[in-house]
C-alpha cells in the first residue's frame, strides 16, 4: 500500500508541476505554411507553428515543439471553439505581428483543437 501511495503521490506532483509550466495566451491561424523562416521550401509536415517575435529569439526556436491545448473562445462569433485533445506542433516560422503570449498555428494545427470559424482562441501550451 505504501508503494501504490507513493507512486500516487508522483502522478498528482507532476501534473501539478506540468500545469504550473503552461503558458496561457492565444493562437490563430495561417496557411500557406511553406516557405518558412527556418526551413524555407523543406517541408516539415502540417502540425507546424509560427512563433512570437520573443519566443522566435533570432531563429533560436526553430525546431522546438510545443503542446498546445485549447482553453476557450476570445469572442461570442464562436462561444464553444474547443474539439478534442492536446496537439504538438514544431516551430518553423516567425509571426512578426504576434503578440507575445500568441502562436500562430497552421491552418491543420488549428483544426485539431478548434472550429476554425473562430480565427482566434484562449490556449495553453508549453514546451515539449
């Protein structure tokens, strides 16, 4: 019994420490998704993201991958965006006019977590 509390113990610390570590901000949508910033015409699949300018840092991202979850809708058009469970995306691009709490996902990305009649959402996401 003392094991099965440990390893219960364990389980409840990480998801704390793995919810703690997520960063909440928006995300939107673009396509075409080649060519990129960091991969130019190499094609690296459709579960890819643009960076903020901050996260981005001088192409120090490219190739990071990052869990996304949708949290929630940023307006009324769509109240209820969220579909299914968590995705992971690679960051390829820049997103120059994002704002520093937001990550531009591709047009397939979006479609995973969200309606994409919503254009924006609320998300969560932290590095993988």
């Amino acid at each position: 019994m003392g094991f099965a509390r440990i390893v219960m113990v364990a389980l409840v610390a990480a998801s704390i420490v793995s919810m703690a570590s997520a960063i909440a901000g928006t995300a939107t949508y673009y396509s075409p998704i080649v060519p990129s910033s960091c991969y130019e015409f190499e094609d690296r699949g459709t579960m890819v993201a643009a960076a903020n300018p901050a996260l981005f840092n001088n192409r120090a991202a490219c190739g990071d991958r990052y869990t996304v979850q949708c949290t929630g809708p940023t307006n009324q058009g769509v109240p209820q965006p969220c579909r299914n469970s968590p995705i992971t995306v690679t960051i390829v691009d820049l997103c120059p006019g994002c704002a520093a709490d937001q990550i531009d996902l591709s047009e397939q990305a979006f479609n995973q977590i969200a309606d994409p009649a919503a254009g924006r959402i609320r998300i969560e996401y932290n590095r993988v």
